[in-house]
C-alpha cells in the first residue's frame, strides 16, 4: 500500500458561533502525495484555511482522522507535526534581524547557534536574499519579506510545507514572478506544498493538482488541464477561467460519453458528456471555453473534414479588442450570447467583421463538456 504525506480521511469540522453551527468542513477525504504540490482552491468562506489548520494541528477535526506520512495525528499537538506554515502576513519578529528570525524555530528545537546559523544562510541562499541577514523586517520589500517568511519555514525541512495565500498581499507583476520562484523552489526542495489561493490562474500555473472547494466540500480534484478541460459541475468550469453555458436538451446518451443535445431553435448538436452527468435526457446545460470556438464569414471555407465539428449560424452582436486577443459575442439559436476569443496573431483578426453581420461559428465536439443543468 503507497504512503501518503498527507491522508484526510472523512474530515468534517463544525464551529460554533453565536449558538449556530457553520460546517467549515464537510467529509473531505484527499491523498496527498510526496513532492506533490496541492491547491486548494475556492472562493472566501469556502474553508480553504480551516482545512489548512486542520493539517498544521491549530484546529481539531469535528470526525475523521488526518495522516501525515500515514501516521495518525489526533492528539499530537502542532509544533511536533512534520509541517510548517506560511502565512499571508509573513508573521515575521519586528524586533529580530532577518537571521534571528530564521533562526529562532531551529534554537527553540535545541539546534545550536552555529548550525543554525549555517542553515539559516543556506534557507536564505534558497529564496534567493543571501546577503539580507543583518536587516529588520520593515528595512524589506512585501516580496522579500515573503521569502523570508519562507525561509524560515524550510530551514526547519519539513514534510510538508502549508501556505495560505502566501501571495496575496503582493502586487500583480511580483505574484506572478513569485509563482514561477515559489514553484522553481518546490522542485528543488522537493517538499510536499499546500497551496490554499482563491486565485484560479495561481492555482492553475504552479499546482500539480487542484482541490476545488465550495461550502466546505472537495468538488473536485485533479490536474489543472483535468479541471480546466472537463469540469464535472457548473461551479467548477465556472470558477475556473470563462465558459459559455448553452441551456440544451439531451437527447442521446451513448455509452462511450458522447451523446447530443437539442438547442433552443431545434438544432441538434453532438456533444461530449461530463463524466459525472446524472441526468439522462432533459435539461441540461452545454459548456464551452471561448478560445474552443472559432469564427468566420459566411463563405470562407472551415476546415468540414473534420466529422467531429459542428458548424453553426450565428450573428455577430459584439467585438471587443482586448490586446492579445479579440472577445466576440455572436448570437446563435434565437438569443443565446456566444463569447469567442481569437488570438490576435496577424492585424487581420480585429478587422475581419462588422457588427450585425451574419457568422459562423464552429467548434469539436471533444470542446464540448454537458453538465446537469
Ligand atoms: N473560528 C471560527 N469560528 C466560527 N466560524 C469559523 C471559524 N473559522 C472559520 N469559520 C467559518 O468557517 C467557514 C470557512 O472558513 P475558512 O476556512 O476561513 O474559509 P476560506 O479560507 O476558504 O476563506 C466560514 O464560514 C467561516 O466563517
Ligand atoms: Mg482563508
């Protein structure tokens, strides 16, 4: 049987609060492998931290059991678990100098000072500040006083690393140099990384798989191009990047996943199906990325060899230039609104179309993913 860094098994936590009960946590059960690095992610009050806590030992878990590297967790207390946590407000000493700061964690633990002086500056030299040792936190930059709110959780090399939006308090061009350093880092380590964001394109970018939350439960869990390219649920495609959702009607469900729905003018599609569809026919609803629709004249010749393209009537209704592509909104069976996004490769792109005119608008039908309505 593989061992698991870290094993949820059943975890549910209820909070008491002003004599109601919040489930913060609702029978979340996940493996986490070695070296992994994990997102969890989902809008606020999803219980994204709680489930951090849970790990760390700052909270105890209402049911079910935690297991770090498969050993049970009840009743060890947090600073004898083989983890460490960033938090998003780095939580750095004011009073000590960046080394004291590093080194703290290792003297409490009995390390001597000059081991843990060693290791300090090799924690340093890992987040990339090798000279900064001497200064106080607020002689700092917000992103350097994240890596050395990371510094001196790896100095202590555990198991497993928790951060809870350890970015968020970064701005936009720093967050993003800071996934490709923070993900870098991960591969060198090779510690085990739990990634809590509400950030989709954080999670997509550096995890190897993602945890989609909502309301205290798991969702889903996959790689990033598993949840991106085939959801199982209407929150989760909807969570996760832009996705058109065409109202439809199934019609066919054939054994292999594909099937066909009905759109609102009649016009019957084939269609790929959500692994986890429940219904059988009836309402369901039809969902597609706007990068997987393409768009051309009435007239100029789309690639019809292809037998897994559907090819419809639409009219253009909108064009915005947003730089590096062009978001079209075309009109198709009756009044449903189509969002298309072309990459503005050539001048020609932007220029192509007048509003009002008639389209077409084509797809694969492997773009395609149908979800209960
Ligand atoms: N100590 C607490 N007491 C009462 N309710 C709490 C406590 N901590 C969290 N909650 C509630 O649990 C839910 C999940 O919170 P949290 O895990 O912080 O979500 P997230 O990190 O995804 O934003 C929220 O409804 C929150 O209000
Ligand atoms: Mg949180």
């Amino acid at each position: 049987m593989p061992t698991y860094d870290v094993e949820l098994i059943d975890i549910v936590k209820d909070f008491e609060s002003g004599g109601s009960r919040v489930r913060a946590v609702d029978k979340v059960s996940v493996k986490i492998a070695d070296g992994e690095f994990f997102a969890l992610l989902g809008p606020s009050g999803c219980g994204k931290t709680t489930t951090l806590r849970l790990i760390a030992g700052f909270e105890q878990p209402t049911a079910g059991q935690v297991l770090i590297r498969g050993i049970a967790m009840e009743g060890i207390p947090a600073y004898h678990r083989p983890v460490n946590t960033v938090f998003q407000d780095y939580a750095l000493f004011p009073h000590m100098t960046v080394e004291q700061n590093i080194m703290f964690g290792l003297q409490m633990e009995g390390v001597g000072k000059k081991e843990a002086r060693k290791r300090a500056q090799e924690a340093l030299d890992m987040v990339r500040l090798p000279d900064i040792g001497a200064r106080k936190p607020q002689q700092l930059s917000g992103g350097q006083q994240q890596r050395v709110a990371l510094a001196r959780a790896l100095v202590k090399r555990p198991a497993v690393l928790l951060l809870d939006e350890p970015l968020g308090a970064l701005d936009l061009k720093l967050r993003v140099n800071m996934q490709y350093e923070l993900k870098a880092l991960q591969r060198d380590v090779g510690i085990t990384f739990i990634y809590v964001t509400h950030d989709q394109e954080e999670a997509i970018t550096m995890a190897d798989r993602i945890a989609v939350m909502k309301d205290g439960e798991m969702l889903q869990v996959g790689a990033p191009r598993e949840i991106y390219e085939h959801p199982g649920t209407r929150f989760v495609a909807d969570f996760i990047g832009e996705t058109n959702f065409i109202p439809a009607d199934l019609i066919e469900r054939a054994p292999d996943g594909s099937g066909a729905v009905r759109l609102s003018d009649e016009t019957v599609i084939k269609a790929q199906l959500s692994k986890t569809l429940e219904s059988s026919s009836g309402p369901v609803t039809m969902a597609i990325r706007p990068e997987r629709v393409g768009i051309a004249k009435v007239g100029d010749s789309i690639d019809s060899a292809d037998s897994d393209q559907t090819v419809l009537d639409a009219r253009l209704v909108d064009s915005q230039y947003i730089g590096t592509d062009t978001r079209y909104t075309a009109r198709i069976a009756d009044d449903i609104n189509l969002i298309v996004r072309v990459q503005n490769t050539s001048e020609r792109e932007f220029s192509h179309f007048t509003i009002g005119q008639p389209v077409k608008v084509y797809w694969r039908q492997s773009s395609t993913t149908v979800l209960d309505r």
